[in-house]
C-alpha cells in the first residue's frame, strides 16, 4: 500500500470509523436497556413502541433539513452538531420522570443521529469511488456492528447491576469521547461554501422522484424489518420466555457478533456481483429469522432465531448505504442523501409503533410474523424492482 493510500485510510478511520465505533457501542448499550426501562413504567406495549419510535421520528424530521445543513456549513460542524445534539438527548433521560420526557429526550437524540448519519453517508459517498464503495462502506456498517455486538452486552451488565439510568450515564461519556473523536481527526477543509451551488430539496424531489418511490419503498421495508428485531426481541424474551436483562444483553450480543463476521465478506460480493447478491438473500434470511422468533420456546429458541436474523443482517452490511451512494447525483449529494434516508428511516420510525399496535392487537407471539413478512417484502422488491447499480466496468 502506497504512502498516500495509507494516509487516506488512517484519516478514514480517525475521521469517521472510530466515532462511529464509539456512537454504535452507545446505541448498542440501549437495546436491551430503553424497551424494558420504558416497560417499568407499567404501561402498554403500544406506549413502549411509542418511546422506541421516538428516536427513529427524531430522526426522520431531521434527515432532509441534514441534508441542506450539510450542503451548507459542511460535513464536520454537522457532525458535531449531531453528536451534540445526541448528547442532550441521553442526558435527559437521567432525569426523566415520566414516559413523555422519555420519548422526548430521544426524540432529540434522533434528531442527532439525522446530522451524523448524513454528514458522514456523504463525506464517505464523495470520498471513494464507485469501485471500493462496496467494500469500504459494508467496513463502515461493520465497525457499526462490532459497536452493537459489544453494547448489547455492557448495557445489560451495567443495568442488571446498577439499574437503567447508570447504562444511559455510560452512554453520555463515551459520546463524549465520540465528540473529542471527531472535534480533533475530521478534517474542516470541506466547508459548506463547495456544496452551496448544488442542488435544492425541491430540484432533487424533481429529478428523482421515481427512484426515490421505488428503491427507496424497498429501503423502507428493510429498515422495518430491521428495526423491528430490536423491538420484538427484548420484550418477546422478557414477556414470553421470561429471561432477565442480563440473558437479553447476551442473546442479543451473541447475535451481533455472527452479524458482525459477515460485513467483509457482503463488501466483497456488492464490489464482485453487485449489490443485489448481497441485498437480496439479506432480507429473505431476516425474514425466516423473524418466523423463527414465534417458534421459541427457551433461552436456546430465542437465540437460534436471532442468529439467524443476525446472519441475514450481516449478508446486508452496508447494502443500502451503497445503493444510495450510487444512486446520488454529484450535484446535490448530501440532498439526495437526505431524502434517501428520510425514506429508510420512515419505516425505522414507524416499525417501533406497528409492531407495538400489532403485539396489542394480536399477541406479543404473533408479532414476529408480521416482520417476517415485511423482510419478505423487501427482498421481493429490491429483486424484481431496484436494478443493478454497479455498472460492469466497476466489478472486481
């Protein structure tokens, strides 16, 4: 590797891998911690799924307006931006007294996670080309889910011995330590002042309303399905099976970590057979995933299904990601970026909510089905309506 490579992958991961790393432990850290501290407040599984979509609806109000910050001001002020913003969010749940402050508290945070996950998709967009996309981003949603393979697991200590709101103090210091990552290593020289002559939201909508209903109705049902399994598992095991958060922390650890293996090989397939080889047999395995979660009868059940889930997931390192970096125009990237999200975040917003009106509705046992088959749905159209968006002078 030559000199000048090796400097551009330090600055990578410096810049943008290590506070990823740091940010993916902390949401990690709550996946098995929020669904059970908002269950302490004795109320419905529908209010549960209301606090759990708070974040994603943050989130989703914040992707477009990301999208024009960071055409204006930059990709490193937005991230600090985002990071600051995520640090308000968990601190107030130090103090929240009730569900409502809950729900708002994340509610900011979501909106942090809008200016961080758009700053960063397109500092890493116009930084690699189309060639090592796959790759380079399927490492990005890797490192991601190391962070989720080692969350999981502390946050269920930490609470299972201090109680929910010393996981949620943990989580603020090592935000802390994502801000200092970015504030020193993220390099400022990509100023709003080389994206203020690109494209507006209303131009993008325009120009690209027809791949943004049909690529992005896939990505939408493949951040449901995707969301939803860190919505059933917690409860499905607490309520159903009756596992502590301390087996909930492990279950959903050990499923990250057979995620987790799978992200370079899913950056080899997008950047030797396409992205479609590595997206398709994603959501159709997350889908047989979450069928199996309705057949768990015990600790060993639970954790079968999930590896299965995890496995499915980790097929689909990076795989949106990708597809939206290579559907972006040059002229407007961050814009475009910002809507692609809003409409993959849309469904991560509103999974948390069905999935809770559905356990109401039908059972906490049948629940697991209906994210089957959304997982199914996203396979389907991502097969038969995206096309291949790596063009064949780009394969490996």
């Amino acid at each position: 590797m030559s000199k000048q490579k090796q400097e551009v992958v330090v600055n990578l991961f410096l810049s943008v891998y290590a506070p990823a790393l740091v940010l993916s432990v902390c949401r990690g850290l709550l996946l098995p911690v929020l669904p059970l501290f908002a269950r302490s407040f004795e109320v419905s599984y529908s209010l549960v799924g209301v606090v759990l979509a708070a974040d994603g609806i943050g989130t989703l109000l914040g992707d477009v307006p990301a999208g024009v910050v960071v055409r204006r001001v930059g990709e490193k002020r937005t991230m600090l931006l985002g990071v600051g913003c995520v640090l308000s969010g968990i601190f107030g749940l130090l103090v929240a007294a009730d569900l409502w402050q809950v729900s708002a508290c994340r509610l900011v945070s979501g909106i942090g996670t809008a200016l961080w996950n758009i700053s960063r998709h397109t500092y890493l967009a116009e930084a690699i080309r189309p060639a090592l996309r796959g790759r380079a981003i399927a490492v990005f949603g890797g490192i991601g889910r190391i962070g989720y393979f080692a969350g999981p697991l502390l946050g269920g200590l930490v609470a299972g011995a201090y109680g929910f709101r010393a996981a949620f103090l943990l989580y603020g210091m090592l935000a802390v330590v994502a801000l200092l990552t970015v504030l020193l290593w993220v390099r400022g020289a990509s100023s709003g002042a080389s994206h203020r002559s690109r494209g507006r939201v209303g131009d993008i909508v325009r120009g690209h309303y027809r791949t943004l209903l049909t690529a992005g109705s896939a990505q939408l049902c493949a951040q449901m399905v995707r969301t939803a399994r860190m919505v059933i598992a917690p409860l499905y095991a607490a309520d159903v099976l009756g596992l502590g958060v301390e087996e909930v922390g492990v279950i959903i650890s050990i499923a990250a970590a057979v995620d987790m293996l799978m992200f370079y090989p899913a950056g080899m397939i997008m950047d030797h057979w396409g992205r479609k080889y590595a997206s398709v047999p994603s959501f159709f395995v997350q889908g047989a995933g979450m069928a199996a979660i309705a057949l768990a009868q015990d600790f060993w059940g639970l954790l079968l299904a999930l590896v299965v889930v995890g496995l499915g997931n980790g097929i689909g390192s990076g795989t949106m990601m990708t597809l939206g970096a290579d559907l972006a125009p040059d002229d407007g990237r961050g814009v475009f970026l910002g809507l692609w999200r809003f409409v993959g975040d849309l469904g991560g917003a509103g999974s948390p909510l069905a999935m809770g009106y559905i356990a109401d509705w039908v059972g906490l046992t049948e629940t697991p089905l209906a994210a089957a088959g959304i997982g199914l749905a996203a396979a389907l159209t991502l097969w038969l309506g995206v096309p291949e968006t790596l063009k064949k002078e780009d394969r490996l």
